[in-house]
C-alpha cells in the first residue's frame, strides 16, 4: 500500500523525531539555560548570597586532597598525575556556583581520562572501575548543583551521556569490576530528578509571588475604582440638588423680579437651559456607573445630623462608643454652613472608620469627635485595643474602608491621617475644608423692586 500523500511514513516521522530530540539535548548539553548568576542572588539577606560561595570552596578543599590520596594510595597512580587527575575532577567544583554546565564537562571529560589512566596501573580485576569513590561523589554533586540550576531537557541529556560513558568503558574492558558505572547510572537519575523537583517547585513559588503581586496590585485598583464609583454616584444626589435649585431659579426670576429687560429674561432662559441640559448629561453619565443593574438608593443622602444615630446603632451592636460633637458644628448645620460634599464625606468617614473597629477590634473602646474650627471640619475617631477575646472578625480586610476615606477626603481637598497607636488602638482623622462665612445675601421682591 502506498503512503498516503498528506504527510510522510510513519518511519519517516518517527526518525524525523528522533533526529530533532537529539538535537534539543545536543545545545540543551551545549548551551546553558540561565545566566552565571549564583543561587540565592537576588536573596535581601547577604548570608544566604554567601552560602554557595562557601559550599563551593568547601567542596572542593575536600575532595582535592583526597582524590589525591585515592588515585595514589589505593590505585598506585604517580603524585603528579595522581595531583593533574585530581584537580580535573575536582577544582572544577568551584564553577559550582555561577556555571555547573561547563564544571559539568570539564569533571565527565576528566572521569573519562582518569578512567582510562586507571587501566594502564596494572589493576586488579576486583578493583573498584571506572569511577574511583571520590570521583563518583564530586561528580553527584555536580548534577545536583546541575539539576538546581538547567532544564529538564540538560538534564536528561547529561544522565544518558554518564549512562553511555560507563557502557563504552565496561565494553571496552568487561572483565573489570564495573559496580561503580551501575551505581553511578542509578545515583545521578535520582540526584537530577530531586535537583530537578526543587527547581521547578522553586520556579513555581517564584511565578505565585509575582501572580499575587499582580493580584494585589488588580486588587487595589479595583478597589479604588469601586469607591471612586460609589461616591460619583453619591455625589449625583448633591450637585443634581444645586442644579435643580439654579433651574427653578432662572426659570422663576422673570415672575419674581419685575422690570427686566428682553435681554435679562434671554439670560435667565439660557442659564436655565444650561442648567436642564447639565443635568441631562449627569442622568447619562450616572446610567454608566450604574450599567451592572444596580439600582440607586431613593434615601436622602445622610449627613453629621445623623451621626449620633450611627453611634446609637454601633452601641446597640456591641462597641462601646461616645460622640463629641462641637456646638459651632451643630451651628453650622442649622445655617447651612456646612457643604453638601463636606457634610456626606464626614459622615461616611466616620461610618467606615466604626466599621473597621467592630472588625477589626471588636468591643474596643471608641470615641468619636467632630469640631469646626480655623476654617476646617475635623472628624476624629479613636478607637482603643480590643478589649473582647478572641480573633477579630475579619483579619484581612477588602481595603475599602480607607481607600474610601482617602477618596473622600481627595474630594473635598483636605487632609487624612490614619495608623496605629502605641497602647494598641487606631486613629482616624480627617481634616475638610468649610467654606469662609459670608453675610446673607438680602431677598428681592416684587413690592420691593
């Protein structure tokens, strides 16, 4: 039967495969997969940075000397080759830490050519070959450095190059003892697969740090865009209030006021239409923000009138709390001195900050404190360390309280300071802008004009 002509022979295929994963472990054999950077590099502590330095030197002040000794006492090699042999396979441990590749070379090359020194020693047949003690051990070590630092791909390539290195020495002379090439075999298959399994479990801590950094960082601006959302919508109530009023007043002041000429009543009809046409495009903009299906509060907005009923509601709850509220600012709400903006950001500044408390420190003493002075509205709540055992209700909050008050505060141009206090206890203040008082303007009536 023919091949079938849209794709090649099984056979084909098969070698096409073949030749291609060998040439991925050729350059994962040739070329290193990280930079020469040591472990624990990026590390904030200077000793951990240490540690391979020191692992390093340590390995190889040990097995220099007693390689030597080895290849001279217990395999009969001369002292100088028995020194050249023992610097090949063992001071290339110091590479350990920047390039175990390249050490990884120079020891399999240098195992290859002690190997083959060993035989021209006259050994005995019961002699441990080709792999002397010592060099098995340093040369387990450079795959474990090996397996912590390349790819899976290098490290397949290295342990079937030491499987095929301790096959062409046994069929080169199988009439020695070759227990050493077996174990080797066996040993570096289970010292690259623990390397291999830290790497990757390393790798993969490293890669949810950096995804829970993103998160985080996703987090807390969706956070902040929720709030900033949330007091766009609030604030609609507000402004569409001082539009409406300019509405009715343009719209009234040719009826209230006598004697105006045709080009005032044309201003009063423009400021009017100004006005309707402005809160037409603030409707639209609001069905934006509310585009979820949510549906907006049909509540007046709440203001410092209706703080004592929040602290009534927080005691009633469980938290201890008082309010101190300034006469001047009781004053100031009965004038309308107080803005609009100003009077909902205080009381939602306050609501959040009782609500962190009964989270985060429940039944923790709380005062609440409301003065007007100097030209600004300071809102302060301190709250004490939780007096309640046990955990708290929340230990990690959502990040809206404060984001929210910053918000809030950026609105109005003031200032906000929050943090802990030395017995324990939490501070929250915030400092708004009041406006300067300004005499009433007088009234015009017909009669009078």
């Amino acid at each position: 039967m023919p091949p079938s002509p849209t794709g090649p022979p099984p056979a084909d295929g098969l070698l096409s495969a073949a030749r291609r994963n060998l040439r991925e472990l050729a350059h994962g054999l040739s070329h290193a997969s990280h930079p020469p950077t040591p472990l624990f590099a990026d590390s904030p502590r200077r000793w951990l940075r240490l540690v391979p330095y020191v692992a390093v030197l340590a390995l190889a002040a040990i097995f220099i000397p007693v390689t030597i000794q080895v290849l001279a006492n217990d395999y009969g090699v001369p002292g100088a080759l028995a020194g050249a042999l023992a610097v090949g396979q063992a001071a290339p441990l110091l590479m350990l830490a920047h390039r175990p590749l390249q050490a990884w070379w120079i020891v399999f090359a240098s195992d290859i050519v002690g190997a083959l020194v060993l035989l021209g020693q006259g050994l005995r047949p019961d002699t441990l070959w080709p792999w002397t003690p010592p060099g098995l051990v340093g040369y387990l070590f450079v795959l474990l450095a090996l397996g912590l630092r390349e790819s899976r791909r290098t490290a397949i390539g290295v342990w079937l190059a030491t499987g095929a290195a301790g096959l062409l020495l046994y069929l080169f002379r199988p009439s020695h003892d070759n227990t050493s090439a077996l174990l080797l075999f066996i040993l570096s298959g289970a010292v690259l697969v623990i390397g291999a399994a830290v790497r990757e479990r390393s790798e993969a801590q490293r890669r949810l740090v950096e995804q829970e950094t993103i998160s985080e960082a996703e987090r807390a601006q969706r956070t902040l865009l929720e709030e900033r959302t949330r007091i766009a919508r609030e604030l609609h109530d507000v402004v569409a209030h001082h539009m409406s009023v300019i509405t009715v007043q343009a719209d009234s002041a040719p009826y209230r006021v006598s004697g105006l000429s045709e080009e005032a009543r044309a201003e009063f009809a423009s400021i009017a239409a100004g006005a309707r046409e402005s809160l037409a495009e603030m409707r639209r903009l609001l069905s934006v923000l509310r585009s979820d299906g949510s549906r907006g509060e049909l509540a007046p907005q709440p203001g410092l009138d209706r703080v004592q009923q929040l602290v009534e509601a927080t005691v009633r709850a469980g938290l201890p709390a008082e309010l101190s509220m300034a006469t001047d600012v009781r004053e100031a709400l009965e004038r309308g001195g107080v803005p609009q903006a100003v009077d909902l950001s205080a009381y939602r500044i306050v609501q959040e900050a009782l609500a962190n408390v009964v989270r985060h420190a429940p039944g923790a003493r709380t005062r609440v404190s409301v003065t007007a002075r100097d030209g600004h509205l300071t809102v302060l709540v301190v709250n004490e360390e939780a007096r309640k055992p046990g955990s708290p209700l929340e230990t990690s909050g959502t990040g809206h309280g404060l984001v929210g008050m910053r918000e809030r505060v950026r609105l109005t141009g003031g200032t906000l300071d929050t943090g802990p206090l030395p017995d324990g206890g939490f501070r929250v203040a915030a400092r708004l802008p009041l406006p300067p008082d300004r005499p009433p303007s007088p009234s015009v009536t017909p009669e009078e004009s």
